[in-house]
C-alpha cells in the first residue's frame, strides 16, 4: 500500500511530469533528426543486436558474454559520438536555427530591395524552365554560407535575370553547380553544394534537387530549383522540397519565406492590406508586355487618322 502511494504522489508531481516530459522531448527530438537517414538503420541494428545478445546471456547465464556487454556499455557512450557525428552535427545546427523564433518577426532587410531580388529570381526562373535549362540558386540568410562561397567563382554582381540565365546556360562553364545570392547581390557562382543523406529523396531527384534540400539542412537558406528534364520550378527549405510551382506561385512561395509580406507595424488596417496585397497574383510579363503593345498601336491609329 506504502508502495502505491508513493507511486501516485510522484505521479501527481509536478517535477516528476515535467522530467519525464523533457525526457520524452529529447528522445522524440533525436528521433526526428534521424528520421530518413542512415542513421535511423544504423540505430535498429544496433539495439537489435544488443538486446538479442543481452537476453541471450541473461536467459542461458553465460558469464563470458555477460562480461563482454558489461566492458562495452560505457564504450559506447564515446563510439556513439563517433557513429552518429554527421546526424549530431545537423541536430546542433537546428538547435541554433531555433534562435531565429527569438528575433524580431520583421525582415531585417528592406522590402523594396527583397521584392526586386525575388523578381530577379522568379523571371530568370521561368524563363529557364521554359527553356530546360537546369538550375539552382540559393538565397543566403541569417546562417552565412561563406564556406561554400569562397570555393565557387567570385562574382560580387548586382542581380539580374539576364546573368543568371547566362550562368545557367548549358555551354557556360559555371552552368554546373549553384549561385549563391546574398546581401542583395550575386556572390559566386559555380558553388558546390552538400548532398542530402535523405534515403527517399537520393532515390526520386536528381543531383540539384539533393543539393538544394542538403544545404537547406545545415543552413536557414532558400534554394530554387530548375529541372532540367522537367522544366518544373521547386523551392527547398529547412530540409524540405515544394515541387511543381508555376510564375506566380514561386512568387508568393518566396515572399512568404522571406517574410516581404509581413503586416506593417502602424496598424491592423495595414496588416489587411498586407494580407489582401500577398492574396493577389502578380501580373505575369507578357499581359504587361501585350498592354504596352496595343497601346502603342492604338495610339499609332489615331496619328494616322489626324494626319492631313
């Protein structure tokens, strides 16, 4: 009975739920890391393992095995580290990414320049899948991808659709791997980029799309994506891919990442606004373009008319 009531009273602590609770985060939290990985393989094999020796020694009394698994256990605790050290690594690195909920929730860079930077980008991206020209580009942001850029082609250019469809042109020698976009400017090009270790994802896509989802995996990078079988536009984030988007769904896709079409901060009426603008699809180029033309014309007809 004595035993009954200590079990409900550390039940009905709050302490006690509160470790078991955080407890139960970190396993659920390590799980998910190794989610889609080899690790998740390698994890199975080895509590498979351990356990059928474990029992097995304990069942039959075998005092030589029993010795071996009591020597390993505290070995483990330093090969584990060693095993999983790709899948620690990119646990750590979305630790920190989660210091991102703590900043402001508005962009740190000016809308204007965001909003020509992501038009840049999404016209220079249909132009490419109309043309079947593969491509990747990435958008640098709080995380600095330094690292990768200092092994690609120093660029430094200002952003515009004609130098990234001349990048990505197949008989161009820096067409092959990514461009790294940052503080509003092209940084290099050229840039080789980590692969996934995603088991599904190395199965279904190709070598950019692996590309651009790994690099979003250890960085709070954008990465656009153009097939160049398919001619389909993806955009990959925080691990994860949105495939088969046309003009202006990229458009929006990219704004809502970057967070262009926050609500202002003077007032609901502008949030509305805000919200409605972000709602509306952008006007693709060639209505614009059909626009300027029959203006042109109609306004060539009345010349001739007026004319003596």
């Amino acid at each position: 009975m004595s035993d009954l009531t200590w079990l409900f009273e550390r039940l009905f602590d709050v302490r006690a739920i509160l470790d078991i609770l955080v407890v139960a985060f970190l396993i659920y939290w390590l799980w998910w890391v190794a989610q889609g990985t080899r690790a998740l393989s390698l994890i199975r094999g080895i509590v498979t393992l351990f356990l059928f020796l474990y029992l097995l020694g304990d069942g039959l009394q075998l005092t030589t095995l029993n010795r071996i698994l009591s020597v390993i256990w505290p070995a483990l605790i330093i090969a584990i580290p060693v095993i999983f050290q790709p899948e620690l690594r990119r646990a750590f690195e979305q630790l920190g990414h989660a210091g991102s909920w703590l900043r402001s929730p508005f962009p740190a860079q000016d809308d204007q320049a965001a909003e020509s930077m992501i038009d840049e980008i999404v016209r220079a991206s249909h132009q490419l899948s109309r043309l079947r020209y593969g491509a990747l580009i990435v958008i640098e942001r709080e995380t600095g991808l330094q690292d990768f850029v200092s092994k690609g082609v120093q660029l430094n250019a200002d952003i515009s659709r004609q130098l990234l469809i001349n990048i990505f042109f197949p008989n161009s020698p820096l067409h092959d791997a990514a461009v790294v976009i940052g503080d509003n400017r092209i940084l290099a090009a050229s840039v080789v980029l980590p692969l996934t270790d995603n088991i599904s994802a190395s199965s279904q896509l190709g070598t950019r799309h692996r590309a651009a989802i790994g690099i979003t995996e250890e960085s709070d990078s954008l990465a656009v994506v153009v097939s160049e079988e398919t001619g389909q536009m993806s955009v990959a984030h925080s691990g994860r891919l949105i495939r088969n988007l046309d003009q202006d769904r990229l458009r929006r896709v990219l704004r809502t990442l970057m967070r262009v079409d926050r609500p202002a901060q003077n007032g609901r009426l502008d949030g509305r606004f805000g919200r409605l603008k972000a709602l509306i699809p952008a006007a693709s180029d060639s209505r614009l373009a059909d626009g300027a033309a029959g203006g042109a014309r109609r306004e060539r007809r009345q010349e001739s008319i007026h004319q003596p």
